[in-house]
C-alpha cells in the first residue's frame, strides 16, 4: 500500500460497519483500529433485521453515521447458491438497497458498498476488467447472488447522477484467511478444502473427495489485505466506477488442493467427483484500478495467507465450524 493513512480523515469520523461481525467485518473494524476514527459502530444482526426498512431507518437514526462501510451478505459457497438462490437473492438485494437509499436520504457523507467478482459474466476475459460487468450473464449456480449485489451498483450511480450521493462500490475476489467460515454449510473453497484434507487426514482414510474436475481457477485475496483495500477506499476514493480488489494471482482449483494437501501433511489419494459442478471457468481480477485510485497493492503471500488460515481453524475448530445461524 502506497502512502500513509490519513489520520485526520478518520479522527471525526462516526463509522457504521454492517456485518462487522463476519469473516470481512472482523478485518475491516481491525484496520479501522490502526486509524483511530472518532467512533466505530458494528451492531450485530440480531440488532438491526437490515432486510427491513424500518429497522434499517432505526439504524441510521442511531448510530448518525458520517461513514457507512456495508459488509453485511448473505453468503455461500457453490451448495449454498444451488440450495438456497432465492434467499441469497432476496436478502442481499434488500439490505444493500435499503442501506444506500437511507444513506441518501440522511445525506451520509460517505458510503462503500462492498460486492461480489460473482457478478462478472461466466465468460469473462481473464483479468477480469470493470468494464467487462454487463458483457453477459454470470454463472449460473452464483447468479442470483451476483446480480443482487450487482444492483446495488445501479442504485449507486443512479443516486449519485440524480442526487450526487457520495457512494463508491468495490468487488474483493474470492477471501480467505482466519476467522473464515469453514460449516460444509456455507464454506468457500479453500476452508472447505483445509477440512476435507484436515478430517481426511485424521480419521486414517486412504482418500478424500473433491467437487468438479479442478479445471477451474480462481484468484485468491487474504481478508487483512482486503479490509486494507476497504478502508483506504473510504478514505481516499469518490468515483462511480466499480473497483476490483484483487492480489494479481490466478490459481487452478487442481494446484491449490495440491498445495493444501501437501500443507495438511494428507498423504491419501484425491479424488475429482466430476458429476458435481466447477463452477465459473476461471477467476482473476485486473487490479490496476484500485492500485491508480488509492493505491491499493495486497501485500500477503499466498503461502504465509494459508498458513494463517490453517493455523486458525487448527486451533479454533468450535468456532470455524459452528452451524450458520
């Protein structure tokens, strides 16, 4: 990350996170931490029912935000999306919806609205480029997550062409790194790889099982590098175009089990369930806009990232894997 961070932006500033209590949210309110601001509010769900306008009214009337960062999502890897497309959409269209439009209506100064690479057509040429987001329609077992979040978008630059609302809107790549989800339920890939490899490895078997062919790739970013991306968004960026935050690195889904096999100490054989679905071809992000606007670089190596992660979940198992609520 280039140049230090402004501490006189932050040092009035009232801070609303929604989701400040998730995977991102947790990383997003430590940074914040780092810069001091006058107040940080991160209400938990049970608080606010942010799928309902009142309660979202109730919120902002509140907390009086100067700054509203929206982390909140309902989420999942690929067997949530196919299990649950209806809730996914529904639940993420009208929280970041009513969030932005109450964020208007109070003339909030600042908002980031924080969105989803699920919402980038299925075949997109890799990098993926902002300019590539209505080229086509995204894949299908994550599309109505995507254009939920895509939405929000829209909102977003119709607000500021009619009203001048001061709303930025950024799509992290796919997170991971401690304190990630890792219930079968609604982990992403790599939490649910640590476990399959972890519980492979200590219940002796000969074999563990994996989803599709390993054909597909993805690029990964670690939550720390991607709550630095957020937070230095708030502060320094103020444009309608979308920004990716990304780390600059394409991995075949074949190579990461690979490499977490070997980093597991797993020594069984893997073996591909090729009836079961890869998911979008391919996953990488062009990540020079964040990196010209604020000048966002993630600074985590991959290996030193996985690490974290395994050693995280090794030694919080309850938590890692407790049943979503």
């Amino acid at each position: 990350m280039s140049g230090e961070p402004d501490l006189e932006f932050w040092r009035t500033r009232r801070v609303l996170v929604t989701g400040g209590n998730g995977f991102l949210g947790q990383a997003v309110l430590d940074r914040l931490s780092s810069r001091e601001p006058g107040s940080v509010v991160a209400p938990p769900s049970a608080d606010y029912d942010l799928r309902d306008r009142a309660a979202v009214t109730a919120m902002f009337a509140d907390v009086e935000p100067d700054l509203v960062i929206h982390l909140a999502a309902r989420v999942g890897g690929i067997g949530a999306n196919m299990a649950r497309p209806a809730d996914l959409y529904l639940d993420n269209l009208l929280m970041g919806t009513y969030v932005l439009d109450e964020a208007r209506l109070r003339d909030t100064p600042k908002t980031v609205m924080v969105g989803t690479i699920c919402s980038y057509p299925k075949f997109t040429p890799v990098p993926f480029n902002e300019d590539s987001l209505w080229q086509g329609y995204p894949e299908e077992t994550n599309a109505p997550y995507g254009i939920a979040k895509l939405a929000q978008l829209v909102q977003l630059q119709a607000n500021r062409a009619q009203y001048g609302q001061s709303a930025v809107y950024l799509m992290p790549t796919n997170l991971y790194g401690p304190r990630d989800k890792f219930h079968p339920a609604v982990s992403h890939v790599i939490p649910a790889l640590i476990k399959k490899a972890v519980d492979a490895k200590e219940s002796g078997a000969d074999h563990m099982e994996v989803w599709g062919t390993g054909s597909a790739s993805r690029e990964f970013l670690f939550v720390d590098d991607a709550a630095e991306g957020i937070v230095l968004a708030a502060e320094r960026y103020d444009d309608g175009e979308p920004v990716n935050l990304g780390a600059d690195r394409e991995l075949p889904i074949r190579d990461l089990v690979e490499i977490i096999v070997k980093l597991v100490g797993f020594e069984g054989e893997v073996r591909w369930d090729t009836s079961k679905p890869d998911g979008q071809p391919r996953r990488g992000v062009d990540a020079s806009r964040a990196r010209e606007r604020f000048g966002f670089v993630a600074g985590t190596p991959f290996d030193v990232g996985l690490r974290l992660t395994l050693d995280w979940y090794l030694s919080h198992r309850d938590e890692a894997e407790a049943r979503p609520v």
